[in-house]
C-alpha cells in the first residue's frame, strides 16, 4: 500500500514537470523546423537553377561545335574548288571519303558517320572499323534519320538517345552502344546531294551532367525541346512524362515543382532549365530528404537537447520524490528482508514524527520475533540431533544378526576359505560403520556395498547376481554415510529371498540437474499397490518416525537421514508391481563440502 501510494505521488510529479517543460519545447522546435526547411529548401532551388543555367550554356557551346563540324561539309561540297574542279566521280568518291573521315576525326567521342547519296544509292559508312561506302543502299531511305532531314531540310535534326541496331554485318557499326545523332540535308544548287548523320557517344553529355550533381541521391538528364531523352544519370528514365512537359512549358527558362511517383511515398523536386538556341531541357531530380538534411540534423539536435532536458527534469523529480520518500520505502525495505526471514536488521530511526513511531514498534515486534524464532530452532536442533543418532543405531542389529546367520551357514556348508573372506568383509563393514563423521564419499560408500553383496552372495548362491554401474566422475560425490547399503539389504531379504527365480540386484549412479541420482533395481516379488501406497505415504513424512514392521526400517530410516541432511530438496521415490520386482530411485543435491576433506578423513580412520 505504502509503495503504490509513493509510485503515485512519483509519477504525478514527473508527468507535471515534463507536462509544462516539453509541450512549449517540442512546439518551438517544430516550429523552428519548418521554417528552416522551407528556407532551405527554397535556397536549395535557386542554387540549383543557377547551376543547370550554367549547364544549360556548356550544352549550347557543345551543340554549336557540333553544328559547326556538320557545316564544314556542307561547305566543302558546295564551294570548294577541289570537289568542285573534280572531273571524274572516282576522285569524287575520295574527297567525300577524306572530308567524311575528317568529321568522324573531329570529336574523340564520334561512334560513325553515314551519308547517304539517293541519287546513285550510295552509303558512306565512316567508323573506328570502316572507311567506304556501299552501293545500293536504298533500304537507308527507310531509316528515321532520312526520313527526319527529308521531312524538314532546312533544320539540324537532333535524333535522341539510341542504339544503332538493324545495319548489314559489313557495315561494322556497333548496335550495343547508346548513342544520340546530328542529321541534315546537304543540298546544291543543283538536286540535292545527300543526308548526313554523325552519330555520338554519350560520354560529353555525361561528363558535362554529372558537374550539377551535388549528391549521389539526386539525378539530372538532358531531353530534347520534345522531351525526348539525351542523357540520363538513371538507366531507367526515358522520355518526359506530358504532364511534366505541360508544367514546364509554363516557365520561359527555368523553374521548379514537387512530385510524388506512383507507388512510392518519397516525394521529390524537379528542378530544370531550358534552351534559347535550342530549347533543349536539362532537368534535375533531387529527393525532399536530400534537400532538407541540414534541417533534420537540427531538428535530431534539438530534440536531443530536449531529451536531456527531459532527463534531467526526471532525475531532479525522482530525486526530490525520494527526499520526500525515503523513510517509507525503507521501512519497506525492512518489512521484505523480515518477511524472507532476516530479523537481525533493525531500522535506524533518526525522525520523531509518525513515521519514526512506527519504526521504533516495527523494532520492538521484529526482536520478539527473533527471540521466538531462536529459542524454538534450538529445541529443533536438539530433537533432530536425537533423531539423527536413534535413526543411525537401528542400521547396526539387524544387520549383524543376518550377517552372524549367514557366515554359520558358509562356514558349515563351504569351509574355512570363504569364512575367513566373509570375516573380512564383515571387519571392512564393521571399521566403516565406525568411522566418525556422518558423511562419505561414494566410492566408500559403493565399497561397503560391495562387501555386504559378497556377503549375501556366498549365502544365496547361484540366485542372486548384482551389478553395480557408476562412472568414475561420481566417485568423489559426497554422500551420506550408510544409506546406500539398507536399501540393498531391502531389496534383497524382502524382494528377493521370497522370490522362487534367480535374484538380481543393479545399483546405478548418474550426475543429473547437477545433482546425483541413485536407482538400486531388483526383479523380486515386488510391493502390492495399497502397501506401495502406505509406503510411499510414509517416506513423504519426514516428521514421522516409525518403527513398527522390519520391511520399513531400512527404507524409513533412509529417507528420515536424508531430510535431517538435506531437507525438501532430496527425493526418495518407489515404483514397483507384484511379481515384477521393485525400484527406488533417489536424487540427491550437492552437499557444500567436497572430496578433499573425506580423503583425509578416510586416511585416518582406515587406520582403524
């Protein structure tokens, strides 16, 4: 009650002081991020603007370079006098050769050039592979770069980004390679003279894109005046959607506005700018994210600082809390430790108030307990120590008069050698049941057991056989003196010697949930169930000490040492039916001291 009400009180001041602290803090710093991300998203905008514009004039330089090497063929077969003065068509066919090659030299970034002649149906074809033309090339006509400069032959036609696939093998022009191409009629005086196509790589256009990116996240490509794609940093862009081209035919040349794609959150900014020479586009797409970072890594800042304010607001509450507290909870505190037993700790009492009242009478109550407690462990100790000793004295007198009566029978039966090896067997049980302490190691333990089962062996002859299985990391197990062989001797005088068969006996030991387990098997007449039942019963009673009926002497006097040594954590179970013998399986927890000390135990008494 005391806790929950202080738990209250607690949280009530905490809530209050992080109610008035935070709502005015988080407010100010959305607020403030806002305005700082509208800020500088609008001079991320201008910026960028100025940059395409910038681009936009290299392109325009670059394009005009282009244009101008296309006119210098044009040129040259309208007026120059060596093309001109030419009196054969072979010499002709040369000079067309040599000012071909000449543009496909121009540019290192030219991928071929073709000019196509429709009066003869004549194809040059200029390229890294090839420098000739080819007769009866009609299928050029058919090809959207003739079609395009037949269509409008006063225009340089800019063809936008593709690949030159479809050509004949002994063209040798590359078809993998993206390329875009400058076209235009080259006309005389006379009929026209051909289409010229010069096709390029991408690389220029890439080289002069990527100077106006500023971070890996933003894209830029550059379309024609009617949205047909140049150049893209993205693969997967192509044309301009119409919706785009609609939104920026608005803007004379450059301008701005956001988007969402469909099927994904993420909003972006397209920035662009536009052409006066050519009214080519170069736009730029650039996450919302990108362009408000420097925002969100204030926004992360201040928040930080309001969580340490927040933080420091709690451990101030928690702490003036447990001023205020202090004395309550330790005199909870006091009232656990006395409920897990502990009354030898009483509360320092330093206040005069009613809290200090109630200390000094949780005092008072505390030590008339301790003195209660005390006074009635030490009548226990005594009664269990008077215990201990009667339980250990029932062992000795019944089994010496089964012993005595055994080594009559060998000594009439068998003679003098197996008399004596009893005599010794019986003297090694004897020293050991002597020896002082009340506990042992296993493996003295298993010896005496040995002993006594030799013993009965030479009693009972070829009908009964024992087994004993221990692995040798258990020897050293410390184990209560003189439990393990009444179990025996119980499963052989009241399981076996009734019996008809031949008589086994097993005894295994096994190191389980860090424990040791013990299971001693006979296949003898085995326990009907009602006395299974009154048994068992009686082994569950650790306060009770019986004494009637010889069959429950070694069992009760086990399982009674065995709660003396170890309390509620040892168990003794039986598990038997009629004629199909009995077992008794024990778990016994490890005892605090350890081998070494029962080595040195057993080196003196052994002396014996």
């Amino acid at each position: 009650m005391i806790q929950a009400i202080m738990q209250s009180i607690r949280k009530k001041m905490i809530l209050s002081f992080v109610g008035v602290i935070m709502l005015p803090l988080l407010l100010s710093i959305y607020i403030s991020y806002r305005n700082f991300a509208a800020e500088l998203e609008q001079s991320y905008i201008v910026n960028n603007k100025a940059i395409l514009q910038q681009l936009i004039s290299r392109l325009d330089d670059y394009f005009i370079q282009l244009e101008n090497v296309g006119l210098a063929f044009y040129s040259d077969l309208l007026f120059s006098p060596e093309y001109q003065l030419a009196d054969t068509e072979f010499i002709q066919h040369n000079l067309k050769l040599r000012k071909l090659m000449s543009l496909y030299l121009a540019r290192k970034e030219t991928h071929s050039v073709l000019f196509y002649t429709p009066l003869n149906q004549e194809l040059y074809v200029i390229n890294k592979a090839l420098n000739t033309s080819f007769s009866d090339a009609k299928a050029m006509e058919e090809r959207d770069w003739y079609a395009h400069a037949v269509a409008e032959p006063d225009k340089l036609i800019i063809e936008p980004q593709h690949k030159l696939s479809n050509y004949p093998a002994e063209y040798r022009i590359q078809s993998g390679v993206p390329v875009f191409s400058l076209t235009r009629l080259i006309k005389g005086y006379t009929p026209e003279v051909g289409v010229l196509t010069m096709n390029y790589t991408l690389t220029q256009l890439q080289r002069i894109g990527e100077e106006g990116l500023l971070s890996p996240d933003e894209e830029i490509g550059v379309w024609t005046a009617k949205g047909e794609l140049l150049y893209s940093s993205d693969p997967a862009m192509s044309s301009l959607p119409a919706e785009w081209l609609s939104t920026m035919a608005g803007e004379e040349e450059a301008g701005s506005f956001q988007y969402t794609e469909a099927g994904s959150a993420e909003t972006k900014r397209l920035v662009y700018a536009r052409s006066a020479h050519n009214g080519q586009l170069v736009a730029k797409l650039i996450p919302v994210h990108v362009i408000i970072a420097q925002a969100d890594k204030t926004r992360t800042i201040n928040l930080l600082i309001a969580l340490s304010i927040v933080c420091i607001v709690i451990a101030t509450t928690a702490y003036i809390s447990i001023r205020l507290t202090g004395p309550l909870l330790k005199l909870k505190r006091h009232m656990v430790r006395a409920g897990e037993g502990n009354f030898q700790l009483p509360v320092t009492v330093t206040q005069t108030d009613e809290i200090g009242q109630i200390s000094h009478a949780y005092n008072r109550m505390i030590q008339q307990i301790d003195t209660l407690i005390t006074e009635k462990y030490k009548m226990r100790l005594a009664t269990r120590e008077s215990q201990w000793k009667a339980l250990q004295a029932q062992i000795n007198p019944h089994f010496m008069y089964n012993t005595l009566q055994t080594i009559g029978s060998v000594a009439l039966d068998e003679g003098i050698d197996e008399l004596v090896r009893m005599t010794h067997a019986l003297s090694d049980m004897l020293r050991y049941s002597l020896k002082p302490g009340e506990r042992a190691m296993l493996q003295d333990e298993l010896r005496n057991v040995e002993d006594y089962l030799w013993i009965q062996t030479c009693r009972f002859e070829d009908r009964l056989a024992s087994r004993i299985d221990v692995p040798k990391e258990a020897l050293q197990w410390v184990v209560p003196k003189l439990f393990l062989q009444p179990l025996v001797e119980n499963a052989i005088i009241h399981g076996l010697e009734p019996s008809k068969h031949r008589g086994e006996v097993e005894l295994q030991c096994r190191l389980e949930d860090g424990g040791l387990r013990i299971i001693i098997t006979d296949n003898g007449v085995g326990i009907a169930p009602e006395r299974l039942s009154r048994l068992q019963a009686a082994l569950d009673a650790p306060d009770m000490l019986e004494q009637s009926g010889h069959e429950r002497i070694g069992l009760l006097n086990v399982s009674q040492r065995l709660q003396l040594m170890y309390g509620q954590e040892a168990r003794l179970q039986l598990s038997s039916a009629p004629g199909q013998g009995t077992q008794v399986e024990l778990w016994l927890p490890p005892l605090p001291e350890q081998a070494e000390p029962h080595e040195q135990e057993r080196g003196k008494t052994d002396e014996i």
